[in-house]
C-alpha cells in the first residue's frame, strides 16, 4: 500500500507496428509536455504493446530521453526456452525490455481456457526471469449474479499465489477486473472496486509476511477506466492504480489519466 501508484496500458492486439510507434511517440511526447511533468516521474507508466510491437516500441524507449515510461507484455509462457512452439519465454521478454508482465487476463482465460493453474506457472517464472506480474483475477457477471464474487476472487488470488514467496527485491501487482465491465463502457463504482480489493488484500496478508504486502505488492482496478473517472479510483486507499485497455489507445486520454492520478 506504500507503493508508487501505477497505470498500465493494455494495447492488446489493436495496433500494427506503426500504429504502436506512433502512439507510444506521442504518449512520450504529451508527457514530455505536461505541466505536470515533476509529478508523472513519482508514479508508474507501463505501456504493453502487442508482442509484434514490442521491440519497435523497446528501440524507442531505450532512447535516453524518455526513459521514464516502461515497457510491459500481455502474457508470457512458463518456461523460458524449449520445445514450445508458438510460446513466448519470460526471460526473452526482459531481454527485450520488458519490466512488467500481464498473467491471467480475463481473455485469456475465457478465449484461450487458461486456468488458474497455469497462471500460477506462469507467475513463477516470470518471477524468476525478473518481471514483475500483474495477475488479473474477476469474477464473472453470472458469478456475481449468484454472490459467488468474493469466493471468486479469493479463489482466483489464492490459487495464483499460493506457494510462491516472494524476496524484498520482487514484486507482483494484481489487477482486480471484474469480466463482465471490460470493454463495456461502464465501470464499476469506486466504493465497489474498494470493497473487492480489500478483499484481496485480506488474502495477500494471509499468504505473505505484512511488510512484503505492504512494500511489494500493489492492487488495482481495471475495467472501463477512461479520464472521467480514474481519479475516484485512485483516490481510495486500497487502489494503487488502473489497468485500461480501449482509453489507453488514445495518447492525449492515456496522458489525462497519467494527470489525473499523479
Ligand atoms: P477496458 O479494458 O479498459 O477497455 O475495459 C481493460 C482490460 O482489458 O484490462
């Protein structure tokens, strides 16, 4: 709860790679101008092109004068090299750039059936290769329908994490997004968000030591985030940030978030 308050752009698979270049450009270039830039250097920018995008967008980031964003990926395998065709290894990732890694995402699960299991494969190596994860866990609108939301999530976080000790260099975020608001429009009110991730809070104390809890790990919200309404969900002691998926496509709305919660 200590830590630097964070947003991750999730691009997904939306953008070519000049359409990615162009964008991460002029996200750089409206930071660069924003008068409130003091304050953008004290949070979190991570921006997760999609995979054909990244090292384009890597090459762009390396240049020194604007290395206050970071680099993120939106999945990666549980193993970092072998017999995996078609999969992309963690440690090739951090090779590339990469600090952060999306796990879990609720299309992935529904579209791709990944289940809880692997993602907690997947937490670990990444771990091991040096990225931080952000595992995203969400009940369903049926799930919530029938007030199965907080066993949902406990569930979701428990299975994901349990086992795994994590050293005072590493860290993990985990992205509260309920399914059935991504992409829709509609967001969840802000007091809504807070209960949930008090609620995962209670099970990151029950599986890790405080102070790892309190230094290491940061909760967020994510799911029909846009600049009309970040601020009421960062505000809120329990959320440390967002994760936005279809307003991060929009350089000066991405830069207005950025604003708005620094
Ligand atoms: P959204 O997507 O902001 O478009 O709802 C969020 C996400 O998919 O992580």
């Amino acid at each position: 709860m200590k830590n630097k308050k964070i947003i991750i752009a999730n691009w997904k698979i939306d953008l070519d790679i000049k359409e990615s270049k162009r964008l991460s450009v002029q996200v750089l270039k409206y930071l660069k101008k924003s008068n409130k830039k003091r304050k953008l250097a004290k949070i979190d920018i991570v921006l997760c092109p999609g995979f054909t995008s990244l090292s384009a967008i890597s090459k762009i980031f390396k240049s020194k004068v604007f290395k206050k964003v970071i680099l993120g990926a939106q999945d990666c395998f549980w193993e970092d090299k072998g017999d995996f065709t078609g999969e992309i290894s963690p440690i090739r990732l951090k090779q590339l750039g990469c600090k952060y890694v999306i796990l879990g995402h609720s299309e992935r699960r529904q579209n791709l059936a990944e289940t809880d299991d692997m993602v907690h494969k997947k937490i670990k190596t990444a771990l091991k290769s040096g990225l931080i994860p952000i595992i995203c866990i969400g009940e369903t609108l049926d799930e919530r329908r029938r007030g199965l939301k907080d066993y949902v999530i406990l569930n979701q976080a428990s299975k994901a994490l349990a086992g795994i000790s994590l050293k005072p260099k590493q860290k993990i975020v985990v992205a509260y997004e309920p399914v059935w608001v991504i992409g829709s429009g509609r967001a969840i009110t802000p007091e809504e968000a807070e209960y949930m991730n008090k609620v995962i809070y209670q099970r990151m104390i029950d599986l890790f030591p405080l102070s790892i809890v309190q230094n290491n790990i940061r909760v967020i919200y994510g799911g029909s985030v846009d600049s009309s309404n970040v601020k009421s969900f960062v505000d809120l002691q329990t959320i440390n940030g967002v994760l936005v998926g279809s307003a991060s496509l929009k350089a000066k709305e991405f830069v207005k978030m950025c604003e708005a919660i620094c």
